[in-house]
C-alpha cells in the first residue's frame, strides 16, 4: 500500500479557481464569438432588406415613372414599363419585350464607357414610326452580368413648340424690319426727294442746254443725273437688303465692313439734321452671326436716337467700333454674364433727351413705348434684344434725362475666315455732285438776288442753275451758319430760300434768326417733311411758300415770282 501523500491544504482550493477561470475564458470567446456572428447575421439581414426596399423602389419608379424605361440585357430588351410600351409598342409589352435593343435605336446600343450617358436621339416604334427623344443610359453592374437601363423623354411637342417659336420669331423679325423701314420711310423719302429735285431741274437744264446748243451743260446736266441715280440705286439696294424674308444665316461676319456698307442706308434714313459720326477703331472686328439681323439691330438703334433727337432740332448719332478684352472690373460689372476674352464693341451714343431710370429699366419689354399712339409698337428695343441674346451678346444702357443715351453692345470675337478673306472696308460712295463755277449766262446787275439754302450740293447747282437761267442773281449756303454770314454780307437780298432739314441749324431755325433782323424778307421753306411742320409755325414765322420736294424749276421760278409780290397767303408747291 502507497504512502499517502499530505499535501498542503491551500493546494485543492487553488486547483479548483484556475479550472474555473479556465471555463470562464472559454465561455466568454463563446460569447463573443456569438454577438459578433449574430451582429453579422443582423447586418446581413439589414443589407437584405435594404437590397429589397431599394429593389422595390427601384420597380415602383420603373412601373410607375411617367418616363418610358426599358432594360436591356446589352442586346435585347428584358423589361419596359406602361410608358415606353404606349410610346414604342402602342401599349402592347409582349411586342416590345425580346427586341433587339438596335432595333429601336441604333445609338442607344453604341459601346460607351461611363456608366451614363445623356444625348438626343431618335428611336423607331415597332409600327415603324420615328420618334425623337431625349435618352439617358446607364449602366447597372449585377452578380449576374450587367444591365443597361433607358430612360427616355418624348421631344415631338417640345420640337413642334419650338418650330411654332421659331416660326413667330421669324414673322416678328420680318413684321419689325417693316416697321422700322416705315420708322424711317420719313428719312428716305427726304433723300429720294432730294435725288428726285435734282434728276427733275437738271433734266429741264439739259433740255435748255440742248436748245441752245451749249454742249458743256448739258454734259453737267447728265453727270448730275447719273450720280443722283447711283446714290437712289444703293438706297434702293440697301433697303431691298434689309427688308428680304429669308432663313438665318450664321456665318462669320465683319462688323466693321458691316457698318460700312450699311451706311448709306443709315444715312438716307437719318434727317442731315443729325450729324451721323461713324468711327472704325478696329478693321478685323469679326464675330458669329447673321448679318441681316445685325443691320436689323443697326437701324433699330439709330432709328431710336434719332426719334429722341427730334425734340433738340438733331444733335450727333456716333457709331462706335472697336474690340475690348472683357477682365476689366468696370466692364465685367457691365456685363456681367460674359465670360473674360475677346469681343467686339459697337457703341451707339445720342444727343438727344435721354431717358429717366424708370423708363430705362422697361425699354427691352415689348409693347412698352414712350412714343404718342400710331408712332410705335414697343417692339423696336425688344427684337434688338433678343438678336443680341440669340447671338450670346450682351447689351447695357447708360442713360441721363437731358443728357443723351449710350448703347454698348458686346458679342464675342472670332478669328477671320479661314481661307484669310477679309470684307475691304472700301471708301464711302462719293455723295457730292459736282459744282463748277458760275453759269455763263450774263445776269442784270440790278435783277433780284436769291439767296438759296441746301445741305445737298447737287440741289444747290441744279437750282442756281435754273435761277440765274430765269435771269436773277443768286447765292448759296450749304448751312444755316453759312446763310447768316452772307446775310450780313449782302445787304440786297431779294428772296431766302432754305431747305428745313438741315444739320446743325434747321430751315424753321434759321429763319427765327433772320426774322430778328429782317422781319420783312420774303422767305420760301423747301422740304419734304411738311407733315411735320404745323401750320401755326409757318404762319408765325411769316413765311411766305412751303415747297414741297421734289419741284421742277418751273415751280421753283413760280414761288420766287409769288414772293417777290407778297399776297399774305402762305401757298404750298407740290412736286
């Protein structure tokens, strides 16, 4: 039989603790082990129902989304919701489901790699019909494969409002150049009457030149004609120019040719009693955009400043162009739409009444005209806007009540044609006829002595021509300045015949300056602009004749015989 061992007491107890915390060890791994297996169970559990909410939304939006949608395998269409079957299949999704997805739209299956992708496209029913839509693709990665999921918008009404919009922007165009060209018919109609005196008095020159066989005036008499005719034909070809219907054309456009050739058209349309300044500081001031609506915008401008000088007698109209780089600070704050480079500037800049703030602020709404009723639609400002926006231009207006009115308009510079072709800024065509020396008739010193008044040189020689022809003196002014000095020159003068449309000093003017000094001088006002001219004026002004351009010389010859022997009746010539 063994010994028996004694061991010391404290040993079973210490035995019995370490296998104790042992377990303990061992079921607190268990434990933990546990709670992170059951957190993953929860979050697996999450993440499915997630997967399940957002697949469930995914089908409402898909089943229910006003937008056709389809889903292709990246060949064929797996599913299309009500939408893009009553848009593709007229409602029927067994038609449309299984279709190659090229067979709807051959774009829609190109191979892109961004997972969307947005465009314009047209798509093909399955009864053949062309559809223009708005598509947008994207890519949806599976465990399964990968789908391609459409969405598309229908564009047949949004295309058939824009055509509509397109069409009354056309029609607007045209109906405004119209009333622009009847805007200014006042101003063209004095310079056909101009060219008109002239053809007329140096036709009847040239018919007594002939009878007298005088070779030489008769040569002055034709080459006055033909000049007179060539100014009426570029009129004529200008006006045709501006007011064609015809489809937009965007072609590269040098605005400074552009100024230069419309010109004359601006010129003819503008009374001379607007002094018409036009600075060219940059030749290669090209742009994008369609030169008849800029010449649209051109006489817009200039036909509103000159209305707002009318009430100043005239003043100066100057055209500015030139090019700018737009990162200044004051020109960003004037455009402040306008990304920073290149642009060219045109600036419009009238002496006339200006514009208080409130009206300032309306002038671009249509319909909203300051003018009396039957002078205006309001449209004028609102279609220049309009081209400048179209054209991705900008436009600020500075104006002050009794100051004037500034228009700067910007569009963005772009480089020449490519093949280097530059429009020639070509002088001006000549607007003067040619004036020789006296006539070679011989005239009593004794017989009366005309003093004659015209801005239009050829009215001056044709004229003069006629007058000393009928046997009297006669002297000439090209201004109202110019006849106030041969006034205190020539203390004999018989009659005064002054032109009303006149720069810097009007017919109506310059005779309130002489009726100072002579109130008793017989005076004959030509012009063609009566309508504007009231009555009561005339008669306060004592003027004797009105005559109305064009005139022969016989009605010329008339009206100086009849103011010569005064009636007190105040006649008006017509041509």
């Amino acid at each position: 039989m063994p010994p028996i061992v004694v061991t010391d007491w404290w040993v079973f107890p210490a035995v019995g603790i370490g296998s104790l915390a042992a377990v303990s060890g061992i079921a607190a791994g268990f434990r933990q082990r546990h709670a992170t297996l059951v957190a993953r169970a929860r979050a697996a559990e999450d993440s499915a129902h997630h997967v399940l909410a957002s697949e469930e939304r995914f089908r409402l939006l898909f089943d229910r989304g006003a937008d056709p949608q389809l889903l292709s395998d990246g060949r064929r269409i797996v599913a299309a919701n009500p939408a893009a079957t009553a848009l593709l299949a007229g409602g029927a999704a067994d038609r449309l489901i299984g279709l190659e997805i090229a067979r709807i739209s051959v774009t829609a299956g190109v191979n892109d790699s961004a997972n969307a992708v947005s465009f314009e496209t047209d798509v093909t029913a399955v009864n053949g019909a062309i559809i223009p839509v708005s598509l947008r693709r994207t890519r949806i990665s599976l465990d399964a494969g990968e789908l391609h999921h459409f969405q598309l918008r229908d564009l047949r009404e949004t295309r058939r409002l824009e055509g509509e919009r397109r069409e009354l922007e056309a029609q607007l165009l045209a109906s405004q150049r119209l009333e622009a060209l009847g805007t200014l018919a006042g101003g063209v109609a004095h310079d056909f009457n101009n060219l008109l005196t002239v053809i007329r008095a140096n036709s009847e020159i040239a018919q007594l030149s002939m009878k007298e066989k005088d070779s030489s005036g008769v040569t002055e008499s034709l080459t006055a004609i033909v000049q007179a005719t060539d100014r009426a034909r570029d009129i004529v070809k200008q006006i045709l120019l501006f007011s064609r219907r015809s489809a937009r054309i965007r072609a590269k456009v040098n605005f400074a040719a552009l100024i230069t050739d419309t010109q004359t058209l601006l010129r003819a349309t503008i009374p001379s009693t607007v002094q018409l300044l036009v600075e060219i500081r940059a030749a290669e001031a090209w742009i994008d955009g369609d030169a008849t609506q800029m010449q649209q915008l051109l006489l817009n401008l200039c036909s509103n400043a000159e209305y707002a000088m009318r009430s100043t007698d005239g003043g100066i109209l100057r055209l500015t162009v030139d090019t700018v780089m737009l990162q200044e600070v004051d020109q960003r704050g004037r455009h402040p739409h306008l990304l920073p480079g290149a642009y060219v500037r045109l600036i419009v800049r009238d002496t006339g009444t200006g514009m208080i703030d409130d009206v300032r602020q309306r002038i671009f709404e249509p319909f909203f005209t300051t003018k009396p009723i039957g002078e205006g639609t309001g449209l004028g400002l609102a279609v220049l806007h309009g081209i400048v926006l179209s054209h991705q231009g900008s436009v600020h207006v500075d104006s002050v009540e009794g100051g004037g009115t500034t228009f700067e308009l910007l569009f963005a510079m772009t480089a020449p044609p490519s093949d280097g072709a530059s429009a020639a800024l070509a002088p001006l065509p000549p607007t003067t006829s040619i004036i020789t020396p006296r006539d070679r008739a011989v005239v009593p010193h004794d017989a009366p002595l005309i003093l004659l008044v015209d801005d239009e040189p050829g009215i001056l020689r044709a004229a003069e021509r006629g007058i000393v022809s009928a046997g009297m003196r006669v002297i000439t002014a090209a201004s109202g300045h110019e006849a106030l000095s041969l006034l205190d020159e020539y203390t004999a003068i018989d009659v005064l015949i002054t032109d009303q449309t006149m720069p810097e000093m009007t017919g109506l003017a310059l005779i309130e300056r002489v009726r100072e000094s002579l109130p008793s001088l017989p005076i004959i006002l030509s012009t063609g602009y009566t309508v504007r001219i009231s009555p009561d004026r005339l008669r306060d002004a004592s003027i004797q004749t009105v005559l109305e351009k064009p005139y022969s010389l016989t009605q010329l010859i008339d009206a100086i015989h009849g103011a010569l022997q005064p009636s007190g009746r105040f006649p008006t010539h017509r041509g």
